[in-house]
C-alpha cells in the first residue's frame, strides 16, 4: 500500500531526523499539526463566502458543538479531519478548516482586558531587537540566562509573542504538566476580587501546608519539565497585579498550539518593582554577595501598566548595560512623565526613540519628545531686563533667535525655572493611534556615580 502523506509525517517524527531530509521536507514536516485533535484549537470559514467572519471554536472537545446562525458543527465532526478539510452544519452550509495564526488566536481568544493587538506586539519585539542561539549541549553562557520582564500580563498576546522570539534559545519543551491548584486558585470570581498581596499569602500558606512527601511525589513528566526549566537559556518574567490576569494569560499562552512556546514563560502575581527587589534579595542569598551587590539580571523590560514612572528607579538597577527598557503607554503625557523623571533623578537610561502605534501608522510613527528651555530665559538672566525689548520682536516679544529651544543637558542641576517638555510629531499631519512607545537603552556606570 502507497504511503499516506499522514503515515510519512509519523514515521520521520518517530525517526527524530536522525536521516538526511531536505529543506523541503523539513519545513513540511514542521509547519503544523496534519489531523486536528482533541483540544486543538481550531478556524472555520465559509467555503462560498470568505469574506464572512471566522468562526473559533476554542478547544475542541468530543460532544460539545459549534453554534452559529447557520446550524451547529459537533465537534466530533471536526476531530480527525485534517486542516483544510470542509465540514458542514446542521442546516447543510459549508466550512472550511483552517489553523489559527498566532495573530488570528491573540485577536479572537476570549478576554478580559484589551490585548496589545499583533501589529503593535510585533513592533514592540522588533525593537527589543531580540536575538537567540539554540542551546548547545554541555556548554553555559557565563553571562547567564536571557531574562525579560514583562510588567503589565493583561491578555498574554505580548507574552506569547516575547515567548516566540526566545522560543529557539530553549528548544522544545518536554510535555507541559497540567496547571497547577496554585495556578487554578489565580482565577477569582466576577463577584469577589482579591488582592494579590492576599493571593501571595493564600498560596503560601497552601504550600507550607503540603508535605514533603506530597511534594516529592511528582511524576517522571513533571521532573522531567523542572529539569528543563532550570536548563532554559532564555525567560520570560511576566508580572501582573492581578491573579486573575495572570491565570488567565497562562491559560491563553498556554492553548496555543499545544503550549508550544508556555514552557518559556514564568508568571509572577503583584507589584512589579517589589518582584524585581525579591529577585536582588534571592539573588544575593544564592551567590552569597553582600547585599546592594548583585549584578543586573534583565536583559529588556517591558512596562505596560499604570504609574510607569514609578518603576523608573528599581528598573533601571535591574536592567543590564545595552539592555532596552520599552514603555507602553496610552497616553503621551506619561511617557513625558517618564522622560522627566529619569531627567530629574539622573537614572542611567537614554532616551533612543518614541513612536506612535495604531491605525494609521506603519511600523510606529516617531515622535519628538525632550526637556527644552527657551534661549531668551537665559539671556534674560545674563543682561539687564530693559535690553530685553531691544530689536525686532515676535508676537511674544521674543527675537527669531531668541525664540530658539535649547534641549536641556543631562548634567543640568536640579533647577526647573523655565524647562518645559515638547511633545509633537516629527514629521507629517496628525495620526490617531493606538498608543505610544518609549525606547531607552541602559548606559554604563560613571566613575563619579550614576
């Protein structure tokens, strides 16, 4: 008997490519799932009408149905076709079987807070400018792991695309263990919220109650899992005030494609600048430095969530030299909120870029944002106040030149007398976007303190 397309696909991942295969091959075999299974996740399209929405049928388990206005698919009857394959309604219209893109799963997974939508996701990790080696085995970076912060969980759509780009420095994972009681427990109802400070608390009382002997009774997969992980060359730190955030990202990286890229992700619950003091403090007890010693640890950090300015300080001490700080702010006024006060309290970040993101704009619209002093402020001081009016005036009684902005040094004294910030396009008309992104980069330390 001819061999199968399916049968081939099986026999080349029981040989592990331990044979020749030509690229060809190789991508065919890698590009997905042939036959949908239980607990894939799944796109249906109208075969007449493509222009008609989707349908998600989220994960697929036997004897539940599809419901939409043109009858109901079982999901029996999607199960072990393949993708691309049609299958029809109860009333007889057909369907068409498609893998969702990771951009189609971030968008149309159920929600609890606005996600970052792809075009934004992807330009945030393009400018991180993130690059990976796959491990090699019985080698150490010196350098240690890769680690990223991510302030801010929300939906999970920038986790999955950050546990993406790091995917290659970790390989794949062994089998995922199912979610923790801890992780469950995350999930809080509509009608009770908790504090996360209470939910640390809970979890850890939980913990203290469980034997070692329960403890140490993990499965060959779970220690399997753990080894890995503390194997893995690059992290994703995500942190969420929210348990119910939290859980529920987990839940969305974690059905994606089978949990392909969940096993590059650690998720933590509470204040972002309090974990990253935790993490000094574990830090110094496992190398055995004097405390205020340790070494920075985050390679980039993301910040997504109220208050940005406020991590400004602990951020910058954790972030390596070169390491990219990326501010994710709806609003303009605070990323000048952030601009000011790393000025102000001379942190050692330099401003690189700030772009528009949204409708509108291709790959980020850049904007000119910077303390500036007027010139005619400081000649005022240097001369007597009735030269001032000397010479041709503008509207504001200011010469042309006069009128000229100054861009205020870093070294400049803890004097605010006349310094305003600008904020405007840099080129072009008014755009309406989605939000707006702030890049820094860490600087080295100065001989004379930073």
């Amino acid at each position: 008997m001819k061999p199968t397309g399916l049968s081939i696909w099986r026999a080349l991942r029981a040989q592990a490519f331990d044979f020749p295969v030509c690229h060809s091959c190789r991508r065919w075999i890698a590009t997905g799932r042939l036959r949908v299974t239980e607990n894939d996740t799944v796109l249906l399209r109208r075969k007449d009408d493509l222009n008609a929405g989707p349908i998600f049928t989220g994960p697929l388990t036997r004897g539940k149905k599809v419901q939409s206005h043109t009858g109901n698919i079982g999901h029996d009857e999607i199960i072990g076709k393949e993708i691309r394959d049609v299958v029809r309604t109860s009333r007889g219209k057909e369907y068409r079987i498609y893998q969702p893109t990771l951009a189609e799963y971030v968008t149309l997974t159920p929600r609890i807070v606005t996600p970052i939508y792809p075009a934004d996701a992807n330009l945030i990790v393009s400018l991180l400018d993130i690059h990976v080696t796959p491990p090699e085995p019985g080698t150490e970076d010196e350098a240690g792991p890769l680690e990223i912060l991510e302030a801010g969980t929300g939906h999970g759509a920038l986790t999955l695309h950050l546990a993406r780009a790091i995917s290659a420095a970790n390989g794949r994972s062994p089998k995922i263990p199912p979610l923790s009681a801890q992780a469950i427990n995350k999930v809080v109802s509509k009608d009770h919220v908790q504090d996360p400070i209470e939910d640390a608390d809970a979890s850890n009382d939980a913990l203290e109650g469980t034997s070692s002997e329960e403890v140490a009774r993990a499965s060959p997969e779970e220690e399997a899992y753990e080894q890995w992980k503390r194997a893995r060359s690059a992290i994703i730190h995500t942190v969420d005030a929210s348990a119910e955030r939290s859980a529920h990202a987990e839940r969305i990286v974690r059905g994606f494609r089978h949990g392909i890229y969940a096993g590059n992700v650690d998720y933590h619950v509470g204040d972002a600048s309090q974990w990253i003091k935790e993490q000094f403090q574990t830090r110094h007890a496992s190398s055995g430095e004097e405390p205020g010693k340790a070494e920075p640890f985050l390679s980039h950090v993301i910040l997504d969530l109220p208050g940005t300015h406020h991590h400004l300080d602990t951020v910058s001490q954790a972030l390596r030299v070169n390491g990219a700080l990326a501010v994710f702010n709806p609003s303009i006024t605070q990323i000048t909120s952030c601009v000011q006060k790393i000025r102000q309290q001379r942190l050692p970040l330099v401003l690189e870029q700030v772009v528009e993101l949204g409708a509108g704009s291709t790959g980020g619209r850049e904007w000119d944002v910077r303390a500036v002093r007027p010139r005619v402020l400081d000649r005022m001081q240097a001369q007597p106040a009735s030269d001032s009016s000397d010479g041709e005036s503008t509207a504001n009684g200011q010469s042309p030149n006069e009128a000229q902005e100054t861009e205020k040094p870093q070294t400049t004294d803890s004097r605010e007398d006349g310094w305003e910030m600008v904020c405007r396009p840099k080129v072009g008309a008014r755009v309406v976007g989605g939000g707006f992104l702030a890049i820094w980069k860490r600087m080295k330390p100065t001989l004379t303190g930073e």
